[in-house]
C-alpha cells in the first residue's frame, strides 16, 4: 500500500534572527543592523544575496559622508566596507566609524596590498577582511560569522545595560537598607541611654530609700534628704518648705551654701511665702536659667533670687502637696539635665517618706486632719545653726 507523505506546516523563524542562535532562556537574539558601504551596485547585489534574512534591517551608503551619516542614525551594529571607495580608503572610514562606535563590529571587503594594509585594518576595527574573489561560500560563511559577532555583540551591551539597571536598583535597596541600619543603630542608642537612665535611677533609689525609710521624725528626715541631695547635686542653697494648718507655708529646714548668715532666714521666709505657693501644684522639676525665667515665673518678686538659677519640685502623696523643695545658687554654675533627674527622684521618695511620717505621727487623730504637720516640727528653733550649714526653723 502506498502511503503519501505527511504534509507538514513548516515553521517560521522570527524574522530579526538568525537560524540557530539562541541565548539561554531558549529565545532567538536580537536582531542585527547593518550598513554597506560600496560605490558599486553589482557588490550590493552580491552581499544582499548572500545576508538575506540574516538581518534585521540593511541600509546602503555610496561613501564615506554617508556611510557616517547611516551609522548614526540607525543604531547600526555591522558595518561593511568595500576596501575601495570614490576618493577615500575604506580603512581610514572604518577607523573613523570603529572609533565614534566602539561597539560596531566592523568588515573589510577588498584586497590588502601587503602586510602594513593589513596591520592597519586590524588597528581600524576590522573583524575581518573578505576578498571579492573569494569563492561564494566562503564569502557568505565568513561574512554570517561576522553577523553573529555583532549579534552577540548587540546582546552582551543589551546584558550590560540590565546588569547596570539591577545595579542601580540593588545600590538603592544598599542605600535604603544601610538608613534603616543607622536608624536602627540610632535607636538602640537612645534605647540604651534610657536604660541606662532607668538604672541610674534605680540605683539613686535604692540608695535614699536606705537611708531614709529608717528616718520616722521629721528633723532627721530632712537632714537625711538634704545630706543626700547635697552629695549628688553638688555645692547649692537649698531649702525645703512645709505646710501649715494655716494653708500657708513655713521655712522646714535650709542649706546655706554663699547667703551672708544674717540674711540667710530673712530670704528664705520670703521664699517660703513667695516660691512656695506658686510651685505646689506643679509636676516635675521646674528650672529657673537665668533672669527672663525668674520674672515670668515669680514676677517683681524674682528679685529675692536676683543672679541665681533655681530648681524648683512639689514634693507629693496621693496628690497633695507636702512640701516644696528649692535649689538654688550662682547663675555662673547652671543645674543641668542630670541634675534635674537627680532631683526628680529626691523629691518623689522625700514626699513619700514624708507621708509616712506623718501618718506616723497622727496615727491617733482622724484621717481629716491628718494635713497639718504643725505637731510635728522639729525640736531645734529657730536660731540653731548647724557647723555643716544646716538649719532647721519651725
């Protein structure tokens, strides 16, 4: 039994590549564009013949104006040149061409007289140097080697231009990752410097809480605290001011650092009736720096504390007021930030003590009354000074 044939659909390659070539991922190479430059129509002919559907596109120039004038305008990457041209050698424009197009791939077609032709040509660009006689095959085996060249060519720039685009992309994502490093890198510092804040605080507590929750009457209490305030802070006035039954406050007990003696009490019972009042329902430390902080805080009064930096704190339980406790000294020697934090933690322990004290001491009274710490002064008066510059007044 005859059996015809299986017709069979043949397939058709992509129309820019050349038959067999292809990159990895399997797809055909980009397609390759090509001039020749030749004054003569019959070796147009003859190289068109021999490159057909080799190419993506082929352009023709008769010289070297216009072989320049192609090259540049049709992003061309094969250049083929006929050795003899009306008025000027082909190497001299290939040299011309190679050097404004360094990646143009670059084909002599002609004879070389002698070596230094030769030498010349290679220097110029050229890939390749094809004689007209050379037989038809050879011309067309050596001229499609020179096409896959210059489409390998054309894919390893198009390689480099997405490896330069990916660089670019991953040196953004450096940059962006490296900003959040050093974000992350500032955090932890801030992070660190507050636990560090935290444990210094810890600690301040833990050494006043010792010395002070031993202390149930009120005279060694505020010898204890302004012992302790005096060793971290540093050299300073300080004085500590209570409440009275009365509503108003009274001077509790005093440090004298640079106060002439005989002035010292005058001041601070102004103080008493002046910085007191103002200060004893405010939170945290309050910093009086220089003179324009002294008026907006304590108006005309301000002049009793004249050349001075103050801190100032209300020391409270349960959100009463049981004492108001005053730095200040020299506005040449500022309190700083740790000096505040410092006095931040001295103030919240002292009024805890404090409350315990007097609950201590009116444990026998009704609750309501437990406000006045009148019955509860110290035993000095008011003219017993202390060698160390302490003073306690009722």
């Amino acid at each position: 039994m005859h059996e015809s044939p299986r017709e069979t659909k043949p397939s058709t390659p992509k129309p820019s590549a050349l038959p067999g070539l292809v990159d990895a991922s399997g797809d055909a190479l980009p397609g390759v564009r090509a001039v020749i430059v030749t004054p003569r129509a019959s070796v147009r002919r003859r190289l068109s013949s021999m490159l057909h559907g080799q190419l993506e596109t082929i352009e023709f120039a008769d010289d070297a104006a216009q072989a320049v004038e192609r090259v540049s305008t049709c992003d061309c990457d094969l250049v083929i040149i006929e050795r003899a041209l009306d008025g000027s050698d082909g190497i001299d424009l290939l040299d011309q061409l190679c050097t404004s197009h360094p990646a143009i791939v670059g084909v002599l077609v002609g004879q070389l007289e002698n070596t230094e032709d030769a030498v010349r040509a290679m220097r110029a660009g050229a890939c390749d140097v094809i004689s007209i006689q050379t037989r038809c095959a050879e011309t067309a085996r050596r001229l499609l080697a020179s096409v896959k060249r210059a489409q390998r060519v054309r894919q390893r720039d198009a390689r480099v231009d997405r490896l330069s685009k990916l660089c670019h992309k991953l040196d953004n994502a450096r940059r962006e990752v490296s900003g959040q490093v050093g974000d992350l890198c500032n955090d932890l510092v801030e992070a660190y410097r507050d636990l560090s804040e935290q444990f210094g605080d810890v600690k301040l507590a833990t050494e006043l809480n010792a010395v002070m929750r031993q202390e149930l009457d009120i005279e060694s209490l505020l010898r204890t605290m302004l012992e302790f305030t005096l060793g971290k802070i540093g050299s300073t006035n300080a004085a500590v001011f209570l409440p009275t039954s009365s509503g108003d406050y009274s001077l509790g007990a005093y440090v004298n650092y640079d106060i002439p003696k005989d002035a010292a009490e005058v001041m601070l019972d102004q103080l008493a009736d002046i910085v007191a009042p103002e200060f004893e329902t405010t939170e945290g430390v309050i910093t009086l720096r220089d003179k324009y902080e002294l008026d907006q805080a304590l108006g005309h009064d301000s002049h009793w504390l004249e050349g001075h930096t103050a801190m100032v704190i209300s020391c409270t339980q349960d959100g009463e007021c049981l004492g108001v406790l005053t730095l200040f000294r020299n506005e040449s020697v500022p309190f700083n930030d740790e000096d505040e934090r410092t006095l931040s933690v001295i103030a919240k322990l002292f009024g805890e003590q404090l409350g315990r004290v007097i609950h201590v001491h009116h444990r026998h009274l009704p609750k309501d009354q437990w406000g006045s710490i009148d019955c509860i002064e110290p035993e000095c008066g008011d003219d017993d000074f202390f060698d160390d510059g302490y003073g306690f007044a009722a």
